[in-house]
C-alpha cells in the first residue's frame, strides 16, 4: 500500500494546526517534520518545541527527519517530544555513534530510520537495515523544499527495495524531495511505498485533490 507523508515544511506555520487537520481529513498517511540545524544542510527549519505542539494536536504519525549533525545528541528528545519515527542522515555522524541513535530510539519504543542523501550509495543502509522501521532516500539534496526530483536515484531505490526484500521485509521504503504526482510513481513502481510530498500537497490549493492525484497515480503504475 502506498503511504503519503505530508512536509509541513511547506504549510503555512501561522496556521499549523489547521493546516495538519486538513491533510489528516485529506488521507494522508503519516506527517513528515523536517529539522534542520543550519550546519549538517545549509538552512534552519523547526525543532522541539514544534514536535511538542504537533504531538498535543494531532493523533497523526510523525515522521521526524532530522537533518542534524551528531543526531545521537536529540534521540530521546525528539522521541519524548512525541515523534512516533525518528529518522537519522547516515552521513551526520559515525556508524557507531548512528547505531547508537537508532538503538536509542528502539528503547524509547519508537520507531526508527535511516537517511541517505542522493551522493550516498544504496550499500550505506546495511549496517542499519535489520534494525530499521524504515529507509528513506532523498531524491533532492536536503536542505530545500520545492526542488527537482532527482530521477538518477531510481536505480538506488530498486537496489534499497532489494536489499529490504532479502534481508527485512517489513522495513519500510520511503522517498522524499521533489515528490509529486508525476514522479511518486516512479517512485513506486522502483519499490518505494511511502511518497514525502511538501510542496505537491502543502502548495496546492486543494490538499485532498492533491493527496489524491499522487495515490491514483502510484496505483495505476
Ligand atoms: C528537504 C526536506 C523535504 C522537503 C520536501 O530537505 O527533507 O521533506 O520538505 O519538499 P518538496 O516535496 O517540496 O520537494
Ligand atoms: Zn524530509
């Protein structure tokens, strides 16, 4: 089933909680947050304070990207502040000090993944795979919402699909930059089945046609 994840990095923050009711009336499946620390990528987004509020006024499933250096250091608190899924950049930090991240994460009870940047090669997931909830390939540099979908990681996304079907099924395949109603199923059709789509939804006027469009598409594929 394809899963659609909404960026509010896209939505209107004056208006945040309005503007995540209506994706949740949409159908969308989880909340993508992104946090940045003007340091791992060049630009600075939301944080804790933000997950907190998002946690108190919405049931919705937060899909935390943390776009941070050394993530080990926010593990429990992005997960007490009511992330239900943390993601880690393989690139922020040492393999050591990433699997400890994700052990971090499991001890909270909370699920977890691993991000790789499109100049990552697909093999970086398996130190993390059997212990992951969820792979997510970034199909733009991060940093940016509303960029070109790079289409040069869809052979990475197949690889990733492979790599999950032979060593943990149940892992989850998630794409995120540049996600809209003509790339997602390109997307799926290379194996991912969860579409992190900010400006495709959020910079839509009409949210549930939106959401819709890029579900519809996947399924024809
Ligand atoms: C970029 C972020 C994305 C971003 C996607 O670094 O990780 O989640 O919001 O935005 P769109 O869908 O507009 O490319
Ligand atoms: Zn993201």
């Amino acid at each position: 089933m394809i899963k659609i994840a909404p960026s509010i990095l896209s939505a209107d923050f004056c208006r945040l909680g309005e503007e995540v009711a209506e994706v949740k009336a949409s159908g969308a499946d989880y909340l993508h947050v992104d946090v940045m620390d003007g340091l791992f990528v060049p630009n600075i987004s939301i944080g804790l304070p933000v997950v907190q509020s998002l946690r108190r006024s919405t049931d919705m499933f937060l899909d935390v990207h943390l776009m941070i250096t050394e993530p080990v250091r926010y593990a429990e608190r992005f997960c007490k502040a009511g992330a239900d899924l943390v993601n880690f950049h393989v690139e922020s930090d040492t393999e050591e000090n990433t699997l400890k991240a994700v052990e971090i994460v499991r001890a909270c009870g909370k699920k977890v993944g691993v991000t790789l940047k499109p100049h990552t090669s697909a093999e970086a997931v398996l130190p993390y795979l059997r212990q992951c909830d969820l792979i997510l390939v970034m199909t733009v540099e991060p940093g940016f919402g509303g960029q070109h979908f790079m289409a040069d990681q869809l052979p990475k996304i197949r690889e990733i699909r492979r790599l999950i079907e032979k060593t943990n099924p149940a892992c989850e395949l998630e794409v995120d930059g540049g996600v809209d109603e003509n790339t997602a199923p390109l997307c799926a059709e290379a194996g991912a089945n969860v579409m992190v789509a900010g400006s495709a939804v959020f910079g839509r006027p009409d949210r549930s046609a939106a959401i819709r469009a890029i579900r519809e598409n996947c399924l024809k594929k």
